[in-house]
C-alpha cells in the first residue's frame, strides 16, 4: 500500500507522525510512505522530497517574497504524487501549499483519492472555500467538533470530527496535586507565549514585554515564563533581552507542558497554544497583531466574532482577546492581573474551561490519529 502525505509547516508534520504510527498499527498489510514532512515524520522513517522549511511561510507578504520557490516545489511535490500513484494522498492543513497541490494532482490524476486533513477555516473566513473544495477532495478530517456542521452548511466535502490531537496528550497537560499547588505559591507563575512564527514574535514580544512590567508594576507577583520555539530560540532571547521585567526563557515541549500545568495564568498569541493552554486548565488573556494590510483583508473577510479557539468550541467569548489596535500593554496588564490575583474573572473563566473536555472528547473515546487513520484506510478500500 502506498500513502502519500503533503505537510506545510510543523503543526502538519507532528499530525502526520501520528497518523503514520496509527495507519502502521491498523492496516492489513504494510505501508510505504512518500510526499513531504518534516523533522516529527522523518523520525517515523519518512524521507521528505525537501526541507519543510521551504514551503513553511504565513501571511501574505512571506508568500509573496518566497513565490518563486513556493511554485517550484509545488510543481516538483505534483509530478512526484503523480509518478508514484499512491493509493491516496493526504494532504495536512497548511491549505495555501497543500491545496494548491492537491487541485493539481486531481487535474493530472484523477484516480487518486484525496483526503485533507485539517478543515481549513471556512466557518471564519470565505466560506465559498467549503464548495470550491468539493472537486479536489474526497473527504475532509476535521480537528473541531463544530466543523462538520459547518461544512454541510457550506456545501463541502464530506467532513467528520476525527478529534484534535490534543486530547492525546491530556496526561502532559494536566497538573497533578501538588502543580495545582504551585499555582497558588508566590510568586505566581505566568506562561507568556508570544507565537510560533517570526511574525508574531517581531510583533507580539515588545508588547509583551511592557505587559509584563505593568503587571509587576501594579504589585502583581509573578514568575515569567517563556516556553520558546526552538527554531527562533536566538530571535526571542534577543528581544526578551530588551525587556525591563526579566523572564526565564524555557525549552522544548517537555519544559512548556511543566510550564503550563503549574501556570496560574497566561497571555498568549491567538492559535492552537491556547486550547492546549485550555485543557490545561489555564486561564488567560490573547492578543494578535498582523500588517496593516492582512488587517485590511481579514476585516472584509473575517465572520466570526472571536478568533479564539476554546472560545468558538465553547460559542462564548469566555477569555478575553486584544486584536491589533487594542493589542497594548495597559489593556493586557488590566485584564491579567484579575487573572493571577483571583476574583470573579477568573472563577468564570475556570467554569468555561471545564465544559472544554465534554466538548472535544469522541464519542467512542477513541484516539484522533486512530480515527483519522481509519477514514484514510476506509478510502483506500
């Protein structure tokens, strides 16, 4: 059986380890893989056409400046799908790269079957995606409970909750007793977790950087925690430095799930780290800031009133979110420090939060890459 996987940037490449390990476990008869992926699949025995980091690029104005060898690896990801003719072709979130190979791959080939896996966000922004998806994928695995819905609205592909990957990991996010404990010590911890991306960081990190000295300003006593991404570790220690508030700068996903689960509170990007933040169980403040131009965009194309993942799930703007203009340091500081101090804010968000499992958990209780590894076999046969 031949599988082809397309990932474009990290998050696809840890989802696609794990369905590689699931798909190993649950076929009737063994798998060679091919496509792209990075550092997490290539542990799994997986040789990528090309370095990740080639097509790994957000925002309008990366693609733009990266265009020419965006084009040439799609062109070169294609005609490889298209040589080997894999029994299907899952190609994982990242739908700017993903998509575009996928629409081609249908054109050359269309008797390969095409699953993608992570819903792009229709349900947020130009929904017209959801029907112009229909002629180049088979089946969509959906990360969010209330995607499926969204996509029969929409007039998409068949979609099915498949459960986020997060809930494999709820062991490494849960705090014991005694973290339970540390989130009462004092001083208190606070996660602050500036992105993943250069973009976010450039932007996000003075910000809260000032933040975090407006907190300790008020008599707020914090212990600052940084988890860092590894592969902009010197960008982010370099801007920390300038900060006037210090910050302990952590490690790899080890060190910031400790992070996490004795944190008593977090200000945090926009993206997936606040839904780990909670089931961790963590309350917290997000903020965002993009270009002026991407802000022109998505103020035209943006159609749901939060962009906060809990939230959505929960259909409540239960943590609060501070969006380009209102992204400053006195609107952060002010919402945070209810959150580390104790109150009625932060007892309301801790009810959210515990309605967040009974929300994401699959009906079965079954592990997402397992079901997700189930649909890609089920449209093999």
């Amino acid at each position: 059986m031949k599988i082809w996987l397309v990932a474009g940037e990290d998050s696809g490449d840890q989802l696609g380890a794990k369905l590689m390990r699931s798909l190993r476990e649950l076929a009737p008869a063994p798998i060679h893989f091919g496509g792209v992926g990075g550092e997490a699949m290539i542990a799994h025995g997986f040789t990528s056409l090309f370095p990740l980091d080639d097509v790994a690029v957000m925002g309008y104005l990366p693609v733009l400046a990266r265009l020419r060898t965006l084009l040439r690896r799609i062109r070169q990801t294609v005609a490889d799908i298209v040589a080997a003719q894999p029994d299907v072709l899952v190609i994982i979130d990242s739908p700017g790269f993903t998509h575009a190979v996928a629409k081609r791959v249908r054109k050359a080939a269309p008797n390969i079957p095409i699953v993608d896996y992570v819903s792009p966000s229709v349900w947020a922004w130009r929904p017209w995606r959801a029907a112009g998806m229909r002629p180049f994928i088979d089946h969509v695995m959906a990360l969010l409970p209330f995607e499926p819905d969204a996509h029969r609205r929409l007039n998409g592909p068949a979609c099915t909750y498949v459960g986020h990957p997060l809930i494999e990991r709820l062991a490494e996010l849960r705090p014991d007793p005694e973290e339970i404990a540390l989130r009462e010590a004092s001083p208190r911890p606070l996660v602050i977790l500036p992105g993943s991306r250069r973009s976010e960081i450039e932007r996000l990190m003075p910000v809260f950087g000032e933040t975090l000295r407006r907190v300790r300003a008020q008599g707020c006593a914090v212990e600052a925690i940084l988890p860092a991404v590894t592969r902009h570790r010197a960008l982010i220690e370099q801007l920390a430095a300038a900060w006037e508030s210090p910050v302990e700068i952590v490690h790899g996903e080890i060190a910031k799930h400790a992070a996490f689960r004795r944190a008593r509170a977090a200000l945090a990007a926009s993206g997936t780290v606040t839904l780990e933040l909670a089931l961790a169980g963590v309350p917290m403040v997000v903020a965002y800031k993009v270009s002026r131009i991407e802000e022109a965009v998505a103020r035209r194309l943006i159609q749901v009133p939060t962009i906060v993942l809990p939230n959505l799930i929960l259909s409540e703007n239960a943590m609060p979110e501070f969006i380009q203009a209102d992204c400053t340091a006195e609107a952060l500081s002010g919402a945070l420090v209810p959150l580390v101090e104790g109150g009625p804010a932060r007892e309301a968000q801790l009810r959210s939060l515990q309605r967040i499992d009974g929300l994401m958990r699959l009906p079965d209780g079954d592990e997402p890459s397992r079901s997700a590894a189930r649909i890609v076999l089920a449209t093999v046969r």
